[in-house]
C-alpha cells in the first residue's frame, strides 16, 4: 500500500467519520510490509477502545482527545506503545522480534496522567522507555544491563544490592548507592527522604516498561539534576484472565521463580505477583536471597471515578563482599574485602510499599488524580567498623489535575499539582565486635550512637503545552520545592547533644521545551531548564557531628539540542542529542575514616557531551527479521573550579565518568527463535580527582536465545538460554573513588565484575 494511498483511506474515512459522528479521531496500523493490519487491539489504559478494520484503520470513541497514548495489541506482532497526538496518524507494527526502541512515532511522550489515559500533559521532547520485551532480552536478575543500553545512563554494580546510577555525570561522586535522581513506582514515589533511590529489589520480570529522563526536564516529578526513573508494572487489560510462572537457573546457584495471575474486566482487574531470587555469588560473602509479593488492583465505579490499591513487599538478605584493592582484583577478583569477610557483613532489609489512588473526571477535558501512600525500611546492616540499625516511615499525598484549554485558537494541554513527602528516619550505631567472636562474624557491643529525623519535601508545579502552529510546539513548566530536615540526637545530651533543624530556601525550577516538527520524519528539540540536588543529614554534618549551616544544595541548568529521524521509509531510526549541564556549588564526600564521609560544596562542573541512537529494521525472506542497532555517548565533564585545601583539581576531568561509551547488538528472528547479542564498550575513566589513576577500558560481549510453542490453544511455553560475558573479560563494574588505604593495605578501588556465566529458564503462560 503506498503512502500516497494510505493517506486517501483515512483522510476519506475521517471524513465519512466526520459527517456521521462529528470531530473524528482515526488513525492506521501497518506492517513492515506498508499493508493495513486487520484486528488490532487498541487500548487506552485497561480498556479495549477500538479495534482496526479490514485496511487496518481505527477510530477512537468520542470521548477520548488527543494527545493520547495507546497500547496496539496483536497476535504474532509486537505489542507497542504509541502517542497518537493528532488525525490520520500511521503507526507501525513489526512481528514478533523484539526490536525495542524502532519507535514509528516520532517522539515518546512522559505522561501525568490518570489512569485510563484520557487525559494527559505530556513532556513534549524525547525520553528513553524500556519495554517489557526490551528487558526480555537479558538476564532476568536485574535491570542494570538494560538501562546501561541508554547513550547518557550508566550504572555501576558492585553487587545485585550495590548500584550506582550516573546520567549525565551526575551521580558519579556518590560512592554508595543512588541520591541524585528521582524514582517512582506507579506513580510513587521510591526514593526517601534523603533522596537515595535503590531499585535492586524491583523485579524486572513483573515491569511493563521503566521510563528514563534525562536530566531536569521532569517538571512533575522533581527536577533532580540527574533525572528521572518511572517504573510501571504489568496489568491485565479486560477481558484477560491469565497465570504465568517462569523458573530460571544459572551460574553460581541461580535460582529465580516468579509466579503472576491477573484477571480483568471493563470494571475491575487485580493482578498478583510473586518472585522469589537466590544466589551465591562468585565471589566471597557474596550471597543473595530476595522473595517479593505484589498487588495491584483497579475499580471503575462509572466513567467519572475510579480507585487504584498497590502494595508491595519485599524481604531480602544479601551479603556485602565490598571493593577490593589492585593487587587482590588482578590476583583474585573472587575475594572480598578482607574486614569484611571477617565480619561476615551483609545487609538485611524488609520494605513495604502501600498506596491508594482516586481518579475523577470532572468533565471530557478536565481529570484529576489524588493518591495517598506509605513506605517502610526495617535495615540492619553488620559493618566491620559498626553495626547500623535502622527503620523509616513514610508518608505522603499527590494530586494532579489535568486538562486542556483554548490558547492562541488552539487547545492547549495543562497540568498542576503538588506532592508532600515525609518521612520519620530512626538510625542506631552499634560497636561491632566481630574481631573478638572467634571468626563467627558480627557481634553487637555497646552503644555507639541513637538518631531520629524528620525530613520534609514539598514539590509544587504546573505544565503548559502550546501548539503555536501546526509544526511549532512549545512547553513551559515550574517546579517550586522547599526541603527541612529535624536531626535529634538521642545519645547525647546537654551540651553535648547535637540536635539541630535545618530549613533550606524554597528553589524555583523552571522548565522550557520547544519542538519543531519539519516533516513526519524529521523533527528537531531544545530544552533549557533548572535542577537542583540536596545534601542528606549525613552530609550536612561535620566531623564533630554538628550540623554544617553553611552546605546547601547544588544547582545546575540543562541546555540540550537534539533531532529524531526515520529515513529508508522508516526503517532506519536515528537520533542525535548534544547537551551542556552546567553546575555549581557541587557536592562532594570526605573521607574521615573506614568507609565514613562527609559532606560539602566544592565548586563548579560542566557536562558535556554527544549521544547517538541508531536502530534499523530489515526482513529478509518471509520469515526472517533482523534488527542491528548501536548507541554511544562521547563526554567532557570536568571541574571547572575545585580546590580541595591545597589541592586544585579545576580543569581535571569529572571522576568516576567514562569519556566514551558504546553499546549495540543485532537481534534476530526466525519462525519461533530469537536471538539477541549485545556488547557494552566501556573507556577509561579517573578514578581520583588528580586524574592520576584510571581504570581500564573494556568491552563485554552477551548473547540470548528464546524459543517460544503454544502448546494448545490457550498454554504457551517459552525456552530461554543467555551467556554473560562470553568471552570471560576481567573487569571493574564498579569504581570506588578517591579510594584511601588505611595502615599497610592498598586503597581498595575495585569490584570485580562478573566472569562468564550462563542461565536458562522456562516459562509457561495459561489463558481463560
């Protein structure tokens, strides 16, 4: 079907649409082939809203506006998310290879929306989203070697509970875990008071997709310097009733079972998950036990109401073998660190998620969403130089009305709303006495410490999208947040106490996106917008333990030009972003002692850097499909003014940040056979700020295969057998900065990276 053609059948129909039911909304689904495709499902949120004919054209009911994002759902083809944001638009489905991210829309949308997707504000320039099938195609223990597959994302994995995550450079002088990003499940929000965020325990089997934004662009969600993560779950759409379970078994004791039964109908739907994930580990004190349960459940009273449930648990045990010195890592990377080992440490956590969400309509064009929730963190965690234990409550409202209005005779997309976080975060030190427990590990001594906080964080903020013509968007945003902490010191007292409030001043955050559509093919971006990151008690305090008055958040401002192409009637994707992230006041950590910091503002960076996408689609025969693709990101991110007492490191490189990165892979398909290999190319990076040492670039090779049987008209079966570093490189997955030795041992930089290892699974799914 030519394009010429296409165009005459949904321009005739949108008008035979137009006489019999006024405003009409159609647009087409084709294949690779450029044929209509008959029987697709279309569905906005949960419910089924439209289905193509014979040529492969839908209408969506009267009730929906547009922009809106549906779900296209057909047998033997692969399920896709799509933004249809105006009349006659032509999307395309490919068969059933998993060929994430050739997106036939030309820009991916983040959404404040309800849940039914009628309503929604979009940010209107390019996002990264990991679909459930792009996570398919690695191994099931995590979610790190996907979202590594992102040009301006990385993350450092010291172990399955030990991550990292930079975008951008942001982040890289964080030494344990995630704090200058923002993460959400569902709409809410995982990251706590303190602003660390650990996505470890979320299984990556039971996500729909994970949504990435780079950057401070998220107005609706925080505009942390570093960004944005969205994770959504699986749900059932009407009329399904299903169970799946899948077992998967591996290298080092893998074993991994996850267990899901879901049914829904046009009123109601639930959906129940179960995982359960167990390892030793390759190297020393390295083992990992982690079993989860979820709910989620939706109730539409009438088309104006609706209420959502979420809650999860999770418990899980893991091992802390930490990072390793130079002469340990080249000799023995299965080691750990010697204390650490001695003092068997490991972490153990139990964490509840519960949230309840209401959504009323109050007309066609106007919603809101208003959701409650309540976190909590039981840890306890043996460290050779104490023991910490610790729990957290939170709590916390959102609401966000959307809509749209007439603007410049155009209707014009809005959103506004508020979030309040809380949480009450209790922290003891206990003397840690393993050295006297004749080699059986941890024992608690005497008292070391006893602390309670108080952090609150309020975000307020609107979004306006105008379409100032027919090509030219533009979106204008505010993110108003005003952060206190309450630090009370139980141990102490009198004098010696070290209570203390700390209230910063409100940072206004705003956000301007422009969009230039030149062709249906061709469109180009820019963004200019502000972030900020604030310091966690922990940083703010000195080395006396007294609250330092003077350390306060660092800011920054995106400026960020970019273009999304299609060439070779679509079948080559191509997207290019250059971007300057410039920030000041820059918080840093001092080390004061084994694996203790402190906190402090130490000057100016600049991030820069260049990021490609490609993909491109090519069908070879009538049943073979192949899909190459290849990402890369070129940085300069360095220190623009910093001087650490004598030292002056201005002009020296940003540490922990790899100037090159390249990704890629070709996924194949055949009949019921997929085959999906990738390699993750890593340079060299500093691993100190005099850039007098750096780690050694490498290059891991991966490769996965699936084989997928109905084995009758309602049960399917799926084989899957992957290798994780094929070719067995010895490597660093995670740097220490700014490492020191303490007595006669060597800094300890390292964590040694996985060797080659190897997991196969199966999986059955069973229809009503």
């Amino acid at each position: 079907m030519s394009g010429v053609f296409k165009m005459v059948v949904i321009v005739v129909l949108t008008g035979v649409c137009g006489v019999c039911f006024g405003q009409a909304r159609v647009g087409m689904v084709v294949g690779v082939d450029d044929l209509g495709i008959a029987e697709v499902g279309v569905y906005s949120g949960d419910e089924r809203v439209s289905e193509t004919n014979e040529l492969g054209v839908f209408r969506l009911p009267d009730s929906l506006r547009l922009p809106i994002m549906l779900r296209l759902e057909k047998a033997e083809f692969q399920n896709k998310v799509v933004r249809m944001t105006e009349n006659n638009e032509v999307f395309v489905l490919v068969p059933s290879l998993k060929l994430q991210d050739l997106e036939e829309v030309l820009l991916r949308a983040t959404l404040i929306k309800d849940s039914s997707n009628t309503s929604a504000t979009e940010l209107i320039i390019p996002t990264e989203i990991i679909s459930s099938e792009k996570l398919e195609e690695f191994s099931p223990i995590g979610l790190v070697s996907a979202i590594n597959e992102i040009p301006g994302v990385y993350i450092q994995r010291g172990a399955i509970n030990t991550n990292r995550i930079t975008i951008r450079g942001v982040g890289s002088r964080t030494l344990y875990g995630t704090n200058k990003i923002r993460a959400y499940y569902n709409g809410i929000p995982i990251t706590n008071g303190g602003g660390e965020t650990a996505i470890d325990s979320y299984n990556a089997e039971d996500l729909q997709w994970l949504e990435v934004v780079k950057g401070p662009k998220a107005t609706e969600y925080g505009t942390n310097l570093g960004g944005t993560l969205l994770l959504t779950s699986k749900q059932a759409v009407p009329g399904e009733t299903l169970f799946k379970s899948s077992l998967t078994l591996g290298s080092f004791a893998l074993i991994k079972n996850t267990v899901s039964a879901a049914t829904a109908t046009e009123k109601f739907s639930i959906n129940l998950n179960y995982d359960h994930l167990q390892t030793d580990g390759f190297r020393e004190n390295n083992n990992y036990n982690r079993k989860g349960f979820q709910l989620t459940s939706n109730y539409k009273f009438n088309l104006q109401n609706e209420v959502g449930l979420l809650v999860k648990y999770t418990d899980y045990v893991a091992q802390i073998p930490s990072s390793i010195g130079k002469t340990a890592f080249e000799e023995d990377p299965s080691q750990a660190a010697y204390t650490w080992k001695a003092a068997q440490g490991f972490e153990a956590n139990k964490q509840t998620l519960i949230g309840f969400s209401f959504t009323h309509r109050f007309s066609e064009n106007t919603s809101n969403t208003s959701s409650v929730y309540y976190t909590y963190l039981d840890h306890y965690e043996p460290r050779p130089f104490n023991i910490l234990d610790e729990y957290t409550n939170g709590y916390g409202a959102r609401t966000v009305f959307s809509g749209s209005l007439r603007l410049l005779n155009r209707m014009s997309d809005f959103s506004f709303g508020a979030e309040y976080y809380k949480d009450e975060y209790r922290w003891e030190t206990i003397e840690n006495l393993y050295e006297e427990n004749n080699g059986n590990g941890s024992l608690e001594g005497e008292l070391l410490s006893d602390n309670f906080e108080l952090r609150n964080n309020l975000n307020a903020f609107a979004s306006l999208v105008v379409p100032i013509s027919e090509k030219l968007k533009a979106q204008i945003g505010f993110n108003l947040n005003t952060t206190n902490y309450t630090f009370n010191d139980n141990f102490n007292f009198g004098a010696a106490s070290k209570s203390a409030n700390r209230n910063f001043d409100p940072i206004l955050a705003p956000n301007v996106n422009v969009l230039y559509t030149f062709s249906k093919n061709i469109s180009g971006y820019i963004n200019l917008s502000r972030g900020f990151n604030y310091p966690s008690i922990e940083e703010t305090l000195t080395p006396d333990g007294i609250i330092n008055p003077e350390l306060g958040p660092e800011k920054g401002w995106n400026y960020e030009v970019g273009s999304e192409l299609f060439l070779f009637k679509r079948k080559l994707y191509l997207q290019v972003t250059t971007y300057l992230l410039s920030i000041d006041d820059l918080l840093v950590a001092d080390r004061i002692g084994d694996d203790e910091y402190i906190g402090r503002n130490a000057g100016k960076t600049e991030h820069k850097g260049i990021e490609v996408q490609t993909r491109y689609l090519q069908q070879i025969g009538s049943k073979l499909y192949m899909a190459p693709y290849l990402n890369a990101e070129f940085t300069d991110h360095t220190f623009i003014n910093f001087v650490d007492g004598e030292s002056d490191y201005s002009g020296n490189q940003l540490t922990g940040v790899p100037a090159v990165k390249l990704n890629g892979g070709i996924n194949l398909s055949y009949n019921k056979f997929t085959l999906n290999t990738n390699f993750l190319h890593l340079g060299e990076m500093p691993m100190n700020d005099s850039n007098s040492l750096y780690s050694d670039k490498y290059t891991v090779f991966n490769l996965k295969t699936t084989y997928k049987q109905a084995l009758s008209k309602r049960i399917k079966m799926q084989l899957n057998f992957g290798i994780d570093n094929i070719t067995d490189k010895k490597y660093a997955s995670s740097i220490l900065i700014n490492a020191t030795s303490f007595g006669t041992s060597e800094p300890r930089y390292y964590y040694p990276g996985r060797p080659r290892n190897w997991y196969g699974g199966i999986g059955l799914r069973g229809e009503m």
